[in-house]
C-alpha cells in the first residue's frame, strides 16, 4: 500500500494510484466530462460517447471502484454521478481535471451532444425502444 491513501464513503482504503490509474484512459475522461455536468445511465452515456453498452459499463465500474463516480438505481436505470466525497477530498485535482476538460476539443464535442440530446426530450425508455431514432437526431 503506498503512504498516499484515499478514504471513501465505505470507509475502505483505496491506493490513490488507483485514482489515477483510472483517470488515465481517454473514454473514462469523456465519460467523466459528462457526469462533471450531470448524472447520467449507461444507455445516455453509451449514446452520447458512441461506445457498446458493455465497453461504457466497464469503464463505469473502473471509475467507481476507484472512488471517482457513484451509482444510484431508479427504477429500471442506474444513474452515475461524481461522487462528492472524491471531489471534497481531492479538491485541487477535481478543479485541475474540469479545467483541462473544458479545453479539450473532443470534450466540448460530448458536451454539445449532450446538450442537444438533453433538449430533444429523449428518454432512456425511448434510448432502449429505437437507439436508431436518437443517433440519427443527434448527428
């Protein structure tokens, strides 16, 4: 275990190199920049990021076990969102990261789409009915 540790919620240890193991994986800061605006279910990531449900699940679960993100079921879906103990206890590295996503080309790209699909009035349940019907609205 390293001398630098971090603390979350279940009151476990996590190695803080494991924060920064899963922060060093491009479509984890996609998937990070997102949630940084608001929170988000697998089915609205996987469209927004163009990823397989299973690839956005993965890196989900990375970023979760390493503190970053949490998880909340409502109803059939599960929502993620940052998690407020990993921003109030690595404050300057939260602010650093959003700092450097606001000046990423492709990050400004998901957050356009983000914007336009979270306008359109799309749902989840529409997501899982015609996904075709979304993607061809947010091109």
């Amino acid at each position: 275990m390293s001398i630098i540790e971090y603390s979350h919620m279940g009151g476990d240890k996590l190695d803080f190199i494991e924060i920064f193991k899963a922060l060093g994986d491009e479509n984890r800061i996609r998937i990070l920049n997102l949630l940084m605006r608001e929170e988000l279910c697998v089915c609205e990531i996987e469209t927004m990021l163009g990823m397989t449900q299973s690839n956005a699940s993965r890196h989900l679960n990375k970023l979760k076990n390493a503190g970053i993100i949490t998880s909340d079921k409502k109803s059939q879906w599960v929502y993620y969102g940052i998690n407020n103990e990993f921003i109030k206890e690595n404050n300057l590295l939260y602010e650093f990261l959003k700092n450097k996503i606001n000046e990423n080309v492709q990050c400004l790209k998901d957050v356009e789409r983000l914007k336009k699909y979270k306008s359109s009035g799309f749902t989840c349940e529409q997501l899982g009915e015609d996904k075709k019907q979304v993607l061809k609205f947010l091109r």
